[in-house]
C-alpha cells in the first residue's frame, strides 16, 4: 500500500488489492485516528479523510510502503 498526502486531512492510497473493500480499508486506517471519510475507486486506489491532520500524520507515517 503507498499514501500520499493530497490536502492536509487527506491520504491519497494506492496499489491496493483488487479485492480490498472499502470496509476492509475503514478497518486497516481506523487504529490511526477518526475517518471522516473512505472511498475506493476504480480497483487499486482510495481515499481516506481523517478528522485532523495529525491523524493522517500518523496513518502515513505508520502505512506509506506497508503491504
């Protein structure tokens, strides 16, 4: 899985597995903060928005490259 920031509150999360749900992407970035929200698109990328910038600090510092 690779996050990038694309606004403050917001990763950018890519490669993701084709069968990855959105629930199954709600429950990897939930530990990491409040998730306002979680979008899938298309198969392999997604979106979350969390309710602070430090919580998405977090989620990409802890995330960004994880498999």
């Amino acid at each position: 899985m690779m996050a990038s920031k694309c606004a403050s509150k917001t990763l950018f999360v890519g490669n993701l597995h084709a069968s990855l749900e959105e629930n199954d992407l709600l429950e990897i970035f939930k530990p990491f903060g409040r998730v306002i929200e979680c979008c899938k698109r298309w198969c392999h990328y997604g979106f979350i928005q969390f309710a602070t910038e430090e919580e998405a600090k977090i989620a990409f510092s802890n995330l960004n490259g994880s498999k």
